[in-house]
C-alpha cells in the first residue's frame, strides 16, 4: 500500500475478528515503530507484546476498573456527551465514560504496550527530566498505526485505562511511563470516514 493511501486510509478500530495476526506481521509493525525519529537518537521507548487471553482480559477488568473511577491516562472528546435527564451529581463525560464499551480488548488479539523512557542518557542534567520522550513516543504509535494500515490490520491508539495499576500488572518500572496501549487486529467492519476541517483552515503562511 502506498504511504499516502494508508495515511488517508487509517481509521480507528474496536470491532476485530477472531483471528490471530501472522508473527511475520507483529514483527514488521514493530520495526516500524523502532524507526520512528527521536531527539539525539535517544530511542526513549520500549514494547510490551501482549497476545495471551488470560493476559488480554487482565487488561480488560483493569481499564473496566479504571472507566468506573474516571481515573483515565487521556481523556479524549469522543467521551463528552450530553448529560442524561435527571443525573446531576456526574459529568456528562463521568456518564459516557461508564457507558463505553471496552469488551474489544478481550478479543483483540494483538497489543502492544508502548513504554515511555523520561530519563535517557542523553537527556538526564542532574536530578532534571525532560518530557521529549512523549513526542518521540507519539512518532512510535504513529508508525504503528500505518504499518498496520499498510498490512491490512485495524488499529486502535488506546489511553483510557488507570497509569498505576496497569504498570503494576505489565511489570513496567515506576520510572518508566506507559505511554499507550496499541490494540491491532484483522477489523470486523469498516470504519466510517472521520473527515478532516478544510486543509486552508489549518495553514497560516509566511512568505516574506
């Protein structure tokens, strides 16, 4: 597939088949990511590969866990919703975090965890950190997503689940920072077309 086609082509997936992703697959998506750029080639990440059912549905009673106490990594608007007649005491978006469904985790057969590094040698000054590790992590989950765009798998940049906890049962140091989960898997249905704002309403030129 073309770069550009799988840009344009990239959707986000909660719906995926029962059927395992060739190893052939998993290892070029992670290539991939392990190619994405990074201040002074620093390479501030690490993966979890995540394929086991008992391992899956772990996953899926912590970030039930954590929807239910709003204690979320990231947020995003898709959550915001109108609040429902007669509920005063929540948010809308307390209201919508409850009501979304998380059940494609149990059945998505590849995830990929990825781990942030804050401190790296070429970053550390002293008792400083500094926060370029994200940035270099979203160019990871980027080429995650459009390698397997590219190789004909669904994908889902995942954020809504609980910090501690997952960290706790994925072995990842408290130093470390679990950026994303990354749920990748043969799509069940087609995606809609999210659309895009008019490109122009977007660009600010400078041309003196």
């Amino acid at each position: 597939m073309d770069l550009f086609e799988a840009i344009r082509t990239r959707r986000s997936h909660r719906t995926f088949e029962r059927r395992e992703v060739e190893p052939e697959k998993i290892g070029a998506i992670l290539d991939a990511a392990h190619w994405a750029p990074s201040p002074a080639n620093s390479q501030p990440w690490e993966f979890i590969l995540v394929t086991g059912e008992k391992s899956r549905r772990r996953l899926y009673e912590l970030s039930e866990q954590a929807k239910k106490t709003g204690r979320v990594e990231v947020r995003g608007f898709s959550y915001v919703r109108p609040l429902p007649q007669g509920v005063a005491e929540e948010s809308g978006e307390d209201v919508a975090l409850r009501q979304y469904s998380l059940a494609f985790l149990k059945n998505v057969p590849v995830i990929i965890g990825v781990v942030g590094l804050p401190v790296s040698p070429t970053q550390q000054r002293g008792q400083e950190t500094y926060d370029s590790y994200k940035y270099s992590c979203g160019a990871v989950i980027e080429n995650i997503l459009l390698a397997a765009t590219a190789l004909g798998l669904g994908s889902l940049w995942f954020t809504l689940f609980n910090q501690q906890l997952l960290r706790q049962f994925l072995g990842v140091d408290p130093s470390k920072h679990l950026v994303a989960l990354v749920c990748i898997g043969y799509p069940a249905i087609s995606a809609p077309d999210p659309g895009r704002l008019p490109l122009e309403t977007k660009v600010r030129r400078l041309e003196i």
